[in-house]
C-alpha cells in the first residue's frame, strides 16, 4: 500500500495539471493530506462511493497519462543518470575546481 | 512561418500520444510530410475547411498542453544546461579520462 501510495504521489505531481478540479481535489485530500473517504465525503457533502469511484477513476487516468507520456518513468531514469553522473565527477574533480558543475547538476535535478 | 512550423513540429513530437488518430493523421500529414490542405482533404474524401479547421483546433490543444505540462519548454532548458556541462566538462576533463561521463550526458540528452 505504501509503494502504491508513493507512486500515487509521483502520479498525481506529474498529471495533475491535466485533471479536472474536483479530481484534483479529492486526489489532494486523499494522498496528500491523508483524509479518509468518509471525511471526504462529509466534506463535499456526497456519497462515500462517490469519493471512492472518481479516485479509482483519476488513479486509472493518471497510469493512462503516464503509459503515455511517461514523464515519471524517464524523471526516475534522468535522476539515476545524474547520481551516476554526480558521483563519477566527485571522483574525478575536488570541490573547488568543480563548483559551476555541480550547480548545473542541481539545476538539472530541480527541472523535473 | 518556419518558425511557427518548427514549434509546431516540437509540440507534436511531445503530446502527439495524447492526440485522436485523426488528429494525428492529419498533423503528420501537414506538419512533417508537408502535404497541403487540399491534399490532405482530398485524401481523407472532406472539404478543406474540415482539414484546416481540424488542425488548427489541434495546433491550440498542442499550446494548452505546453502551457500546462511545459515538456517542450524543459526539453530546451535541459539541453542548454547539458550543454553548458558537456563545454566545462570538455575543459576540465580530457577525453580518455571523461568516456563515460560524456556517454552518461549522451543518454541524459536522448532521454526527451
């Protein structure tokens, strides 16, 4: 459940843009803020499997976008390349002599 | 003009998976094989106007995705920061020394 929760999270960061409010806000209040499906409910005053039925729904969109679009997969590709990378110019540079570097390094990590 | 098309073949390139079969049809046929509109329509037995209005229903789909998702934007920044790596790595470091660094920024910039 946590791995599944995790990937979620990821899921949810990466697509959300392309959800629509109310499943933005029910995937907000479910993975992000841990509200249970009944508090949901009482909140948007609806039906608990009305809650549980739209998250299944956006948790299905979400695999969809990135079976498409993939953005999650190559972010976890991109940053194993930059470790791989970030641990390669440590041994080869010492700190000093390699500043700009690793900003750029950083730089690159922040953009996804 | 070029300009415009270079864009266009950008944005295709990153949110085509998202597109209708048609929309994708008619988008490589105009963008990439440089058909005309009234070849296109020809081809698929419409009028013109259906063509044109379908491309450029899809070109303004294209720009809401980038406003939203903002790929195209990122792949630019990523290749201008890996290649303001790869020219102080190609200072720093030389050839024999750096192999697989520079194979590791190969597989970084084939990753968009």
């Amino acid at each position: 459940m946590l791995e599944k929760t995790t990937r979620m999270n990821y899921l949810f960061d990466f697509y959300q843009v392309l959800l629509t409010p109310k499943q933005q806000s029910y995937m907000s209040l479910y993975y992000l803020d841990d509200l249970s499906l009944g508090e949901i409910a009482e909140e948007y005053e609806v039906s608990r499997q009305a809650v549980y039925d739209n998250i299944k729904r956006t948790e299905i969109m979400l695999e969809e976008y990135e079976k498409k679009l993939h953005l999650f997969e190559k972010f976890q590709q991109r940053n194993r390349l930059l470790d791989e990378l970030s641990a390669l110019l440590h041994a080869k540079l010492d700190k000093n002599q390699a500043e700009h570097i690793y900003h750029i390094l950083e730089a690159l990590k922040e953009l996804d």
